[in-house]
C-alpha cells in the first residue's frame, strides 16, 4: 500500500471511531430501556382494586408480572418484608427501576403504605429496586385473582386484584 492510501484509511478509521463513540457517549438516560418510577397511585373500582406504576421512557422492554406468595422478600438483601395483609402478590417488572442513571431516586413516595380506602389491598410496598428490576409487594385480606399488564403515553404498569 502507498503512504497517501494508508494515511486515507488511517484518518477515516479515526473519523469513524469519534463518530462512534462520540454518539455512544452522548446516548440520553433512556436510551438505556429502563424506565424509571415516578408515582404509585391507588383506586377502587367495581370489583377489583387497582394500583399504578406511573414511569418515565417508552413501555417496550417492559416485562411485569404478578404472583401470591407465602411472603415477600426484599432484592437484593433477601430480608423479609413485613407488610399488612393476610395474603401476598409479587410483581417484578423487569426494565425498570426507581433511580435514574445518575442513581438518584426518582420515586419520591413512601418505601411502603396502607391504602385504606381498597376493599381487598390493604398495603403497598417497593420491595426491590435491583439490576433493573423494580419490585412491588401488595399485602391484601383475601387470596383473589391478579391481573398485572402496561399501558402506554404515558407509561404506567397496571395491577388489578379481585375485590
């Protein structure tokens, strides 16, 4: 190869590496797929009671889920989590968190509440906020059917339990 050839691929070698890594180190926070926690709201509605997850980002990479357990464990330390109720539901939801890039909180609501007003949940509780997984404990007076899905514009995770 001549010189000018080598120095031509040297030069766009380089061009395209600060390119590249000029648009990989100036990627937002969303871009990471996370969403990130900003509210948990509650309501009662004619046959079951709902509690929302309001997120920050898009719903895709969103994966939640619900499940009754015998207790709810904390992620992360594996403590247990003491929370009124008779019966417990578990909802992970992978892609999501309630910190931000920077680490910074970014739900500023309570670790853990009752939610008096709901006929079956008696308590609500952030369980986990670990390896992008977000964790939601619900403590409630009687085993029923659990309905967990999302919602888009804006994000939010949907927890419906049979009252």
């Amino acid at each position: 190869m001549t010189t000018t050839v080598r120095r031509t691929l040297l030069a766009l070698a380089t061009v395209v590496f600060a390119l590249v890594g000029g648009i990989a180190g100036a990627a937002p926070a969303s871009a990471t797929g996370t969403a990130t926690l900003t509210g948990i709201r509650t309501g009662q509605h004619p046959g079951y009671d709902r509690i929302v997850l309001d997120l920050t980002g898009s719903r895709t990479g969103l994966s939640p889920s619900g499940r009754w357990v015998d207790e709810l464990i904390a992620d992360g330390s594996g403590e247990i989590v003491w929370l009124t109720g008779e019966s417990f539901v578990e909802v992970p939801v992978h892609g999501a968190a309630a910190h931000n890039d920077a680490g910074d909180r970014t739900y500023p609501g309570p670790d853990r509440f009752r939610t008096r007003d709901l006929r079956n949940v008696m308590a609500v509780a952030l369980t986990g906020d670990f390896e992008g997984v977000l964790s939601i404990g619900l403590g409630t007076r009687y085993h029923s059917w659990v309905r967990v899905f999302t919602l888009g514009s804006p994000t939010r995770v949907v927890i419906d339990v049979g009252s």
